[in-house]
C-alpha cells in the first residue's frame, strides 16, 4: 500500500526578506494540489540552533583534523 503525503516542507538555502520571497509563495500557490504556503520566520530560536549545530560541525572537524586536541 502507498502512503499518503499532506505536506511537504520546502527549506530555502540562506534566510530571505519577507517580501523577497513573496513571488515564491505565490508560484507555489499556483501549483496543482497546493492548499496553503506557510512562511517560518527566523527568530532567536532559528538563530540559537544554528549556532550550535555550526559550533559541533567545527568541533567535529577540529576532533578529525587532531584526535589528540583536549577541549
């Protein structure tokens, strides 16, 4: 049996201005089966999670680049 899809989430690349970005809303809009657009905005918690996930991929790489590195 196949699943079902309801949603499907679009991530952009970089951070985009409210209204730079409303010609792409609106182009997703005008495709077949689209309901709504819903736009995410970037707040603190955006800001905090990338931070961090930026601060273990440098930690992983600086553990890899000299495994014997004390923290």
């Amino acid at each position: 049996m196949t699943d079902r899809i309801v949603s499907l989430n679009v991530v952009l690349e970089r951070e985009v201005r409210e209204d730079d970005c409303e010609s792409l809303v609106n182009a997703i809009k005008m495709l077949k089966g689209v309901l709504n657009v819903e736009k995410d905005v970037a707040d603190i918690a955006f800001y905090t999670a990338r931070s961090q996930a930026k601060l273990e991929l440098m930690n992983e790489i600086r553990d890899k680049l000299n495994p014997f590195a004390k923290h």
